[in-house]
C-alpha cells in the first residue's frame, strides 16, 4: 500500500452531470502530484473515479484546468497488471487511504449531503430554502 503523505480537497465541481469531488494526492513511492476522482456512490460511501497525474505546476497554471493536458489518467497504470486485471484491492486501499487523511471523507460527506439535499429541492441554495412543511 502507498502511504497518503498529503491530501487536500482542491475543488467541487460537475462531470457529465455528476457531482464530483477533486483531491490532490501525494504519496510514497509517486512522484509529483496525483489529482483522484470523487463521486458519492450508492452505499453511503464514495467511487474513486479516476486518478491522474497533475504534470504542470501550479505557478504556470493557475487556472488548474486540463485543457492543455497537464492531467493525465494514470487509474490503469497504478492498480492494473500484465493481464489488465484491476488490482481492487489496492485501488480500495488508496482510496480509503486517501478518505481517512485529515478531515477529508467528512469534508465529502458534508458536501454530497447537501449537494443531494439541494438537487431534491431543485435549488443549489440550501442554506436559504424555505420549508413549506
């Protein structure tokens, strides 16, 4: 298992109408910086959806966007073998490793509650909705 030396929520967005979560990653054995994949999944818990390899600083983009290339999708190479067989196993430990670093998996929890919440209300305003009940 690599060992999760930092993670950090960088942003909240949406993917092909799904609600997603970007985690920059860095740990042992990989160099640079790994940006993984967040969605909310179905069991109350969360899919690694993809994870790439941020290959341009953040000094030079700081749009942090992938319209150049500077992120490349690395899923296959970290946790395939020779037979193109998923290592799940080592996929779910580098997940979980990377959701029990610091505040991160509550900081998802929060956020694709209240994404949920909002999209039962039509609304992204939450915070100010009205209760007619």
């Amino acid at each position: 298992m690599r060992r999760i030396k930092q993670a950090n929520i960088v942003r909240f967005t949406e993917r092909n109408d799904v609600r997603c979560a970007d985690v920059e990653i860095k740990a042992d054995g990989i160099k640079g910086i790994l940006l993984a994949e967040f969605t909310a999944s179905q069991d109350n818990d969360f899919d690694m959806r993809h994870v790439y390899r941020k290959d341009e600083s953040s000094e030079i983009d700081w749009y942090d966007n992938n319209l150049h290339k500077a992120f490349k999708d690395v899923s296959e190479e970290l946790f395939d073998n020779e037979g193109l067989e998923t290592k799940w196993g080592e996929r779910e430990e580098f997940k979980e490793g990377i959701l029990m670093f610091g505040s991160i998996r509550k900081e998802l929890e929060e956020h694709f509650r209240r994404a949920h919440t909002a999209s039962l209300f039509h609304t992204d305003d939450v915070e100010n909705q009205t209760f007619l009940h």
